[in-house]
C-alpha cells in the first residue's frame, strides 16, 4: 500500500493558497492606493453570488474555463505551452455551428456530428503546432500565437454574408445561423428565474475523470508524462518522443474544440461576433492555478467563474467590476512566484529529511557497535571516473534531488521546472 505523503500534500496545497492569499492582499492594496473601500466590494460580490440565477451562470461559466484548461493541462504534462487554446476553441465552435445550422439530423446524431466536428477542427488547428515543432523544431508558443491570428482572420472572413456568414434582419451581428432545436443539448433546469445548468457542463466534468484516469492510471498517460520529465530519457526507454509530442498537441487541442460546446449547445445554438472570446488564456490561469490536477482545476475553474460573474453588479455600486480583472492578473503572477518558493522549499526540506535520515542511520550503527558503511576505500581520482565524484559516491546530491514544477512533472534540480 502506498504510504501516505503528508509533505507532499501541504506542499501541493501551498503553492494555490498562497497565490490566492497574495492576489488578494495586493488588489485589496490597490482598492486603497485609489481611495476605494478595499472591502465593500469582496462584500458584494459574495452578496451577489448568493443568488441561484448568479449560481447557475457561475456553473455554466465554470464548465467552458474547466475544459479549456484541461487542454492547457495536457500540454503542461507533456511540458508543452499551448497557448493557440483560444484560437482552436473559437474556429472550432465556428465551423461546428456552420455545420450544425446545414444540416438536420435525429437528435443524437445532429449532437453528435456537431461535437466531433468541433473536436477535429481543434486537433487539426493544433496539430499544424505539432507538425512544425516534430519536423521543423518550430517552439508550439511561437506557432500557436501565430495561428491564434490565424484562426480570428478566418473566423471573420468565414461569417461574411458572401461567404457562409447571415445577418439577421435589423441586426449588424453576423451569425452562422440557428442549429435545429434537434442539436440542442438538453441542460437541468433549476427554475424559472434560475435558468438552467447547460447540459454540457456535466460532459466537462466526465471530461475531468478521463483525464485523470487516462493521465494517471495507463500507459499513454505514463509515456507522456515520461517524456515531457525527460525527453531523451523517455527516447532511451523505447518510447517515440515526436510521436508523443504530437498526439498531445492533437489531444489538446482537440479538448480545446469541446470548450465551445457548453455555450453553443446550450444557450446561444449559433456562432456570432459576440461569442465568448478569451477562453483560452483564461485556462491558462486556471491550469496553473489547478497544478493541472482535475480536481483542483475544478476549483480553479469555479473561482474564476465566481470573479467573473458575482462582480458583474459592482458597477451598480459605484465600484468598476474590472476590480476582478486586476485580481485575476495577479493570481498568475502570484501562482508563478508563489510555486517557485514552494518548490525551493520542497527541494530544502528533502535534503533535510535525507541528512535526518543519514544522522539517524550512523547513531543507530555507533549503539550497535556496527561500523557504519562508508563504501570502497578512497584510491584517488582514477583516470577514467567522473569528474567531481567523491570517494564513497554516496550522499545526496542538488543535481539528483526530486522536485515538482508547476506543471505538474517530477524532474530533477538540474532539469529545472516545466514552466
């Protein structure tokens, strides 16, 4: 049986609290600097989210940020920035819909199509990223920004009337027009003032499970883990590192296609100029916020999803509802900060506890009367040793001590973290 590591867990719960802690403390800083109340606006915003109708959108909100990150998440494990997430979910969503809205299946089927669709048109935005890092060595954050551009002139040239784009009646927005109610996805309703939880929501949180059973219980998940630790460590092993670099950025951006399904699905059954924009960097934040855990990303997801929502009333107030903007930048610097001193202070305290452990044996030996094993006798340097090799070659060394970066990846100190 495993045992169970309780450093490791308040370390890992550490690095979210204290970013948390410290985005907090420096917006309440800034609340002061401008002569604002640095505490009536905390007041309104959980006032505000104590209302079902806000609860429902904090939920449906959460659904499409927990998705998204999970995208990002799958490239930090494979130490991969995908920063194009935003760029797949809106061309996907896009093309999603204008497919949805040209044809008229059965239900199911017309969902279904719709949500494959999406899911391909992500993973093959994505995958461009992939092929030019694999074959070109092209950085995925150079490529991915680059095709975030892309994919917004596309979007805009794809929605002109001439092309496949309608303008409502009376309307400047430009849509791709109404998928058939049979591609509506069905949500929960809570009411009649609540509105409902979107339907897709729940497929975000199965999304959630086989993330973590696929990452942590099988072999792919160990391959991609392995080879974003080391990549020439995992090609060693007989595992096809390209191979592995490839199929995530397609995994990734194939989940970032699905990030669009809650609002397309449930709520607005078209794709316009008004569709969310911004997803993806904000499961940017989440994913580092989370440490790519479901569970915490979940947490994460509803956090942010709470800043957004409960602060849309602080302008009725007096107060500038971009209060929750400045505080969600500050959680990213503060998430990168915060995780560094965490991980310097893991490092510090194993070599603490293998010195302990090393005291401990040599007290043990010297009560015994046993002498304590110090290895082969000291000979000098030979010629064809390791430099810097000391002459029992044990003990612990800096360059071999076990770390976690932000990503989520154990690597040694001289790796360096992920991020």
């Amino acid at each position: 049986m495993k045992k169970f590591d309780k450093d490791r867990l308040i370390l890992g719960f550490a690095g979210p609290v204290l970013a948390l802690v410290v985005a907090v403390a420096l917006t309440t800083v800034v609340l002061l600097v401008s002569g604002t109340n640095p505490w009536e606006p905390y007041r309104i915003m959980f006032e505000s989210a104590s209302y079902v109708d806000v609860q429902v959108l904090i939920v449906n909100q959460a659904g499409t940020y927990y998705l998204a990150a999970l995208a990002v998440a799958i490239g930090f494990r494979m130490n991969l920035f995908n920063i194009g997430v935003d760029g797949q979910y809106r061309l996907a969503a896009m093309v999603a819909a204008l497919v949805g809205a040209s044809v008229d299946l059965p239900g199911p089927l017309q969902i279904a199509l719709i949500v494959i669709v999406a899911m391909l048109v992500g993973a093959l935005w994505s995958g461009i990223a992939g092929i030019l890092k694999t074959t070109r060595g092209v950085s995925e954050v150079v490529s991915t920004i680059m095709l975030n551009s892309i994919a917004t002139s596309l979007v805009a040239w794809l929605i002109l009337p001439k092309n496949f784009g309608v303008q409502p009646p009376g309307s400047n927005n430009l849509t791709t027009g109404d998928i058939p109610e049979s591609g509506w996805f069905p949500g929960l309703n809570m009411g009649v003032e609540a509105g409902e939880i979107y339907g897709f929501t729940f497929v975000a949180a199965a999304c959630g499970i086989v993330y973590w059973f696929v990452l942590g219980r099988t072999r792919f998940g160990f391959d991609l883990r392995a080879t974003g630790a080391s990549e020439s460590a995992a090609q060693a092993s007989g595992v096809d590192a390209k191979k592995m670099i490839l199929t995530a950025m397609l995994v990734s951006g194939g989940i970032a296609g699905l990030a669009g399904m809650p609002t397309l699905l449930g709520d607005t059954h078209t794709y316009s100029l008004d569709f969310p924009t911004g997803v993806g960097f904000t499961g940017i934040t989440i994913a580092l916020l989370g440490r790519n855990n479901p569970l915490g990303i979940a947490f994460s997801a509803l956090l942010i999803a709470f800043l957004d929502k409960s602060s849309a009333s602080l302008d009725q107030f007096g107060y500038e509802k971009e209060i929750a903007t400045i505080m969600q930048g500050l959680i990213v610097i503060s998430v990168v900060v915060s995780y560094e001193l965490v991980r310097r202070y893991g490092l510090r305290r194993q070599q603490q506890k293998v010195g302990e452990e090393l005291a401990a044996g040599g007290a043990l030996a010297t009560t015994t009367g046993t002498p304590p094993d110090n290895g082969p006798p000291d000979n000098g340097p030979s010629d064809g040793g390791p430099s810097g090799t000391g002459s029992s070659g044990t003990g612990p060394s800096d360059s071999d001590s076990p770390v976690t970066d932000p990503s989520g990846n154990d690597k040694t100190e001289k790796e360096g973290s992920a991020l």
